[in-house]
C-alpha cells in the first residue's frame, strides 16, 4: 500500500527487522546497509534490471536514489515496470520544496509498485 505522504529517514531504519533481501541500484554503501538493516544487499546495475529476474523474486526491496547515477528514480521505476517488477522501491531524495508531488510523480509511474520517497 502505497503511503500519502513522503516519509523521514528514520522509517526506514523501523523496517530493518523485515524479511527478505535489498537491491540497491546505485545507492551509496551506508545507504542500502541502512535501508537493509540485517536483509541481505544485493547490487545491481541499471543496465540488468530488464535480467535481473525481479519479477519472480518475493519479498524483495529495490533502494535507489532520486537523482544520480545512469538513471533517476523515474527511468529506474519505469525500467523496473516493464521487466514486470511489483514490489517496494525506496527512493532516497534531499530535501525538496514539495516532496508529495515527486512522491505522486514515482508512484503514478509505478502502478503495480508501493513506492516511498525517503527524504534525508
């Protein structure tokens, strides 16, 4: 279920005792470790998202960063629509003037995902 409004850093730490693994695509170390608490961390690459398989993993949280890297946070969740991906995707973001709008943005171009923007 998708949350209504962008949620503080801290919340992310609270889902550290959840089951099942990270994939961090393009997020600093201290970040996935942080979202990851005691899961698993797996990296990938922006390229493999499409072979990656995610659309027959369960209980798995992508972690990415709103802006950075190959690709932002929309082309990512875009990417991870197509190959079919319906899980949770964190998005970490800095301090925006309006984070509910970029929320509504991420989370209308992943329907079939609950997407949470983390700003920090």
């Amino acid at each position: 279920m998708p949350i209504d409004d962008a949620i503080p850093e801290g919340d992310a730490a609270r889902r550290q005792n959840e089951t099942g693994s990270v994939v961090s695509i393009g997020l600093p170390d201290t970040v996935a470790q942080r979202l990851a608490g005691q899961r698993p961390i797996v990296s990938l690459a922006v390229k493999d998202i499409h072979t990656a398989g995610l659309d027959r993993q369960d209980n798995v949280e992508i972690g990415c960063l709103l802006l950075g890297g190959d690709m932002d946070a929309l082309d990512i969740i875009t990417n991870l629509g197509k190959a079919g991906f319906c899980g949770v995707v964190t998005v970490f973001s800095p301090l925006l003037p309006n984070p509910r709008m970029v929320e509504r943005e991420l989370r209308s171009a992943g329907k079939a995902m609950t997407v949470r923007l983390v700003v920090r």
